[in-house]
C-alpha cells in the first residue's frame, strides 16, 4: 500500500498548530487557577467577617450582666430612706457608684474617657469573665449635677411627680399622682476574642 508523502510544510504547520493548542490550555488553566483562588479568598473573608459580627453580638448580649448587676444595686439602695445615692463610692469591695454626672469632654471617645478617667479613678466595676470569654466592666452614674440629696432641677429625673395630672380625664376623674425618681446611667464596657470591644448604655429610672 502506498502512502502519501507529507510535505515539510504540512508537518511544520501541524506542529504550529500543537503549540498554539498548548498555549490556549496553559493559558486557561492559569485563569482557572486565578478564579479558584479569588473563590477562596471570598469565602475566607465571608466567614471572618460572620465570625467578627458574631463576636460582637455576643459581647453587646454580655453586657445584659453588668447592666442586670447595676440596677441590682440601685434597687436595693434606693428603697426607703436610704442615703447610700447620694455620695461616691469608689473604694471598698462592694460595687463602685458615681453620684455625679461625668461625660467625655469635647471630641473625646468614650474608650478614652473610660481609660483616662472612670478606670484611674476607681469608678469601674468588673464581672469574672464569662464563657464565651467576655469580660463585663460596668460605671453607674447618677445623673445629678453634685453629690448630695437629690435636688430639682440639678437632677434629670422622670416628668411624672405629685402635681402631675393624667393625658386622659373627664369630669370628676381624680388627677393621676406619682413620685418623681432620679435618672442613673449604666454604661457597660465589655473585652472578648479577636479584640471585640463593645459599649452599651442603659438610663433607668429609681
């Protein structure tokens, strides 16, 4: 059987066509390899950005505590006439209370006013850590403008008092009466992993 002779041009060619196949795959396998590899720096960041605000949601849910521990504390010092309200306490074992207003000076973060000032003067109560590894600190301030018994105004405190008068009456119905309470500020401060620092405020009324 006779076979037909190939032509130098024909197998060059042919081997041209065997090099630009080669080069057509390398090159789709690199972009392939690019596409994977920003897939799984996608996915990566997803799941440290879920696990972040996970973090953080479970250091805010941690400062019910500190905030829980707070009004503890005022209940039972508010009741009857009881004058523990009315001055500092920033020594002592027992919990730390501020009976005058303190607030971050102008352009000054909370967290800086929190280091600089609450911590170094003994204003701050802390909480052992808990098991999602969140340490609750908490300051109790009286939103008064001085120590001493409560004084109006100087004192913020709920509107409703003895002369107060109800927002729905007819004739002959009896005035709505009720006992003005003082406002304190519970603020809470509370550290986790990953370096999550998370604040939450609270004004209740006593």
């Amino acid at each position: 059987m006779l076979s037909k002779p190939i032509s130098l041009a024909a197998a060059a060619s042919r081997a041209a066509q065997r090099g630009t196949v080669l080069l057509i795959a390398l090159i789709l396998l690199v972009a392939l390899s690019l596409g994977g590899i920003a897939l799984i720096r996608s996915v990566s960041t997803s799941n440290m950005i879920a696990g972040n605000l996970a973090f953080q949601q479970a250091a805010t849910h941690s400062a019910d505590a500190g905030v829980e521990s707070a009004i503890a504390f005022l209940e039972a010092n508010s009741a009857g006439t009881l004058t523990t309200l009315h001055s500092n306490i920033l020594s002592g074992g027992g919990t730390r209370y501020v009976a005058q207003r303190q607030d971050p000076a102008a352009g000054q973060s909370w967290d800086a006013f929190w280091n600089t000032t609450l911590a170094s003067s003994g204003a701050v109560n802390s909480l052992a850590q808990d098991a999602a590894g969140n340490t609750v600190s908490y300051v109790i301030h009286r939103l008064c403008n001085a120590t001493g018994a409560p004084v109006y105004p100087g004192c913020s405190s709920s509107p409703t008092d003895a002369t107060s008068v109800g927002n729905s009456q007819g004739a002959g119905v009896v005035h709505l009466t009720g006992q003005r309470q003082v406002y304190y500020r519970i603020t809470a401060r509370v550290t986790g992993p990953r370096n999550t620092l998370s604040y939450v405020q609270v004004v209740v009324a006593i």
